[in-house]
C-alpha cells in the first residue's frame, strides 16, 4: 500500500494565516481549507481541490503562500 501524505506543520501554518487573511483571495482561502482538512489525517484532495490546485499553481498572479498550500494539495490527491 501507497504511503499516504498528510498537511505538514509548515503547511498548516501559512493555511491558517491565510484564512485569518482578509485580503486572501477565495482560491487561497478554498486551497487553505483543503490543506488544513488533510492535517494528521489520511484524507485525500478531491478532484475539485486538485483542480483549483492545478490553475492557481499555473496562475502567474498566484501567491508564493497560494501556491505553497496549491503543491500540498496536489501532493495530496488519490494517484491513479
């Protein structure tokens, strides 16, 4: 069986700051949430996560923090 990846501590911190953000946009704050469901836990990113993981990662205007919290999403998602 595949090891299963978890939100590390680094990547539960910029989600949390993140969501406490005002001015993080909706796409930082979704991703945000993602990451911070699948802290110490088996879950795996949802196609829709990893989607919006994919564009803001492809996103020229993403945030160094959005695509941070994008890559664990995506690390994070069911191989096929």
């Amino acid at each position: 069986m595949a090891k299963r990846e978890s939100s590390g501590p680094k990547v539960t911190k910029t989600a949390s700051a993140v969501l406490r953000d005002s001015s993080a946009s909706k796409t930082a704050k979704a991703l945000a949430g993602s990451a911070l469901s699948q802290a110490h836990t088996n879950k795996q990113s949802s196609a829709t996560a990893a989607h919006t993981a994919s564009k803001a990662l492809n996103d020229g205007r993403s945030s160094k923090s959005t695509k941070s919290l994008a890559g664990s999403v995506l690390t994070q998602k069911p191989k096929k």
